[in-house]
C-alpha cells in the first residue's frame, strides 16, 4: 500500500469513515498507478480501513490493470455482470460510512450503490484528493516537465509549417499530428490557433480562416504524456505587426514576468493575478484583460488553485500553475502569453522554456 492511501486513512479516521469508493478514472490513476478511461463501465478502486485496497475493472483491463497498478488485489466484472454485487460481495456487505466523490457520480450510480450496499452515510472526499494533489512530488514534476518539453517541440514544428493562405485548421490538424509524432499520449484540449482579430477572443474556435500578413498568431496548446498535463500558450506576428499591437504584445509580456517574479511560498494566489493585473491596468488595457491569470496543472490540465484576485489561498513548494496575462481588443486582436510554474522552497521554477520576446514569422 503506498503512502498515498496511509495519508487517505488518517483522514477517514478523523472523518469516521469506513469504506472509500473512488470513481474519478483521473483519481484512480494518482492513488493507483492504473490509467483508463471506461467509458460506461464501473471502474472503483475501494480501501477499508485496516485492510488492503482494490480495483473492481471491466474485464477487459484486467490485463493493462494488473501491469500498470501497484494494488495487489484486481476484481473484475463482465459486460453482463452486476459490478455493485461484485462490490458487496468483495465488502461482505458491510461498507458503513462510505466516502465518495460526489461530483464524480451520477444519480443512477449513487442509487446502484444505495442498494446493494445499503450504507449508513455516504460523505464526500473529493476536498482530501484535491488537498493532496495540490503538492506535486518531484516524481510527478518530472513527469510535467516532459509534458512541457513535448509540447515546446510540437510548437517548434508546428511555427516552421506556417504559411501566407494557410488556414487556421490546417494549422490545428498539423499541430495534432505533431502531437503524436513526438509520442504525446494525445492533446490535453482541443488545440486552439487563431490568426488576426480571431486572437481577441480568448477562446475562440479555429476556423477557416487564412492568416495573412500583418496578423497576430496565437497558439493555445498542450499534451498529455505519462498521464499528466502541459499548457502554452504563445502569440506571434506574422510579416510585421502595428505599433498598436506591438504595445499590447509588450505589456502583457510585462504582466507574465511581474506575475512570475511575484511567485513564491506564503503569499497568496491573489497577489500573484494583482501583480499581472496592476501592470496592464497601469497601460490602460485593464478592462481587456477578461479571465483569471491561471489555473492549477497536473492530472488534469484544468484543477485546484483558480488563481484570481479574490483567492486569498497561500502558494505551496510544490503547487504546479499556469500564469496567462491577455489583453483582447475586439475587431484588432489579442495577446496571451501562457507559462506552467512551479513553486519551489526559494521561490519558483518555469517549466515553460519556449522564447517570449515578440517574433516575427
């Protein structure tokens, strides 16, 4: 059993539960080690305190569970089965207070359960998982610095096939190929690249539209590899770009370096989007930056912390997020310029290595 489900029972001690029931695929791989994606089958990995865990998997990922997961214990249902019978029958009937994540479960499933297992209470655990996700290991950084690195290449090669006439979706099919290519286990999102004064919408959709000279070009991409996630986000100019444009490429490159350079243990998520904030309002775009700085990363490319103004939460050694500044002008175009953090000990480290000053394609 690792130490990610000894932390789970301190906290099922304190909380008075018995059973825990995770359903989440996304959870069952961090506790787990075992990544599918089972579609409409039941998929639980379950632990009662004093005994060991176990995954109940459709049949047919007995196999890649049993290669990829560290639990010992591996149930499985067929197509035809009951999986809620198979679950009593593997609790002997006796869950007690069940834990649950309750965002994660239908009310068809919840039912299901109810009736097989007929437990006393069923509480939601999801704030444990989320607290514990929140701090990366340095086995799961490493894991999203090779996201990081798949996805500069992707951009790498993808900003080479760039071309006057190309249309928007000729770029995302070109950028989607490339993801495969560098061996990504897939996009993270849908890949997103707007040209001209599609970029002033922050997500827009990609289009038939042909990039031209004198068009901003922003691509917002990123890969899963080895079940985690990478973000970017770069905007370019293509030929040459407006005194007007070269301004807001310039300030909110300047909000991403003051966000940055604000990052460290104990202060709060908050200041970090005030910092970005303060500099694009101080150029007069204030009112054109429309979203949050950025978003927690890790198993999913969007998690825990929302880093916004009103976050009064305090960074961590080990928290992973993006920090985004935009300016948007509509009918002119937009800028957005995305890096992955990660906070340390002295302060913070970019995984994001991929240039930032304004270029010219």
């Amino acid at each position: 059993m690792n130490e990610k489900w000894s932390r789970l029972e301190q906290h099922m001690s304190q909380a008075g539960i018995d059973t825990l029931l995770i359903t989440d695929p996304k959870h069952v791989y961090y506790l787990t080690g075992f990544a599918s994606n089972p579609h409409e089958r039941f998929l639980g990995a379950v632990y009662t305190r004093g005994e060991q865990p176990f995954l109940l998997v459709p049949a047919l990922d007995e196999a890649a569970a049993r290669s990829a997961s560290d639990v010992d214990t591996i149930l499985t249902h067929s197509d035809t089965d009951n999986p809620y019978a198979i679950l009593k029958q593997a609790l002997k009937g006796k869950a007690g207070v069940l834990g649950l994540e309750k965002n994660n479960l239908t009310v068809s499933r919840y039912e299901a359960l109810q009736a097989e297992l007929q437990f006393n209470e069923a509480r939601h655990v999801g704030d444990w998982l989320q607290s514990m996700r929140v701090i990366k290991s340095p086995e799961e950084v490493q894991k999203m610095q090779h996201a990081v690195n798949l996805i500069e290449e992707v951009l790498k090669q993808g900003l080479a096939k760039v071309q006057i006439g190309m249309t928007e979706n000729e770029l995302v099919a070109e950028i989607e190929y490339q993801i495969r290519k560098v061996g990504a286990d897939g996009p993270s999102f849908d890949s997103m690249v707007l040209s001209g004064d599609k970029t002033a919408l922050p997500h827009g959709v990609p289009g038939t539209r042909q990039i031209q000279a004198g068009d901003l070009l922003m691509f917002d991409i990123g890969v899963y590899a080895a079940g985690y996630a990478s973000d970017i986000t770069r905007t370019f100019a293509v030929g040459h770009l407006s005194d007007e444009l070269t301004r807001v490429y310039n300030t909110v490159l300047a909000a991403n370096e003051a966000a940055i350079a604000a990052i460290k243990p104990g202060v709060t998520f908050g200041s970090i989007d005030q910092a970005a904030r303060a500099v694009i309002s101080d150029a007069g775009y204030g009112p054109y930056f429309l979203h949050r700085l950025g978003h927690g990363l890790g198993i999913d490319v969007h998690e825990y912390p929302s880093v916004h103004g009103d976050n009064q939460d305090l960074l961590q050694a080990g928290n992973v997020f993006t920090v985004e500044p935009g300016i948007y002008l509509p009918g002119k175009g937009g800028v957005r310029i995305e890096d992955d953090v990660l906070v340390t000990e002295q302060g913070v480290s970019v995984l994001t290595r991929y240039p930032k000053q304004l270029t010219v394609i």
